[in-house]
C-alpha cells in the first residue's frame, strides 16, 4: 500500500511494518476492530474474525513516530 514518505513531525523517512503481537497461536498482525468492544471476563475480548482489518504502520526512522493504517481490501 501506498503510505506516508516524510515524517509529519520531523519530515525524517519513513518506512512499512507492522505492529506484530503475540497470540495463542504465535505471533500475528495487530488488527483494528470496529465499534465498541465487547469484553468477557471468561472468554476476553470478542471478536468476529470478518470484522478484524489489519494494521499497516509507518514508522520514522529519525524520531520513531508512527502513523497507522486499517484498510480493508
Ligand atoms: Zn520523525
């Protein structure tokens, strides 16, 4: 996808990632889930695998600020 090249707060570089989190599963991409969550006590955090969009994010180089992106297709 197409992102921010030059930093917005200190038009240092910036490059692609991810936000990497670890799962039941090992590691996966940190995804945005929309609306309001809804938590378990016993089942935590409930999710609708379809709702999940995964999270690109850019990072700069020179001051380490990130800018996110979720988008779908
Ligand atoms: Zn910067």
């Amino acid at each position: 996808m197409r992102g921010p090249t030059q930093c917005p707060k200190c038009q240092g570089a910036m490059s692609e990632g991810v936000i990497a989190e670890k799962g039941d599963a090992g590691w996966g991409i940190a995804s945005f889930l929309p609306g309001t969550p809804v938590v378990s006590r016993w089942f935590g955090l409930k999710v609708r695998k379809k709702d999940l969009i995964p999270i690109s994010a850019w990072r700069c180089g020179r001051c380490g600020y990130l800018e996110s992106y979720a988008l779908s297709g």
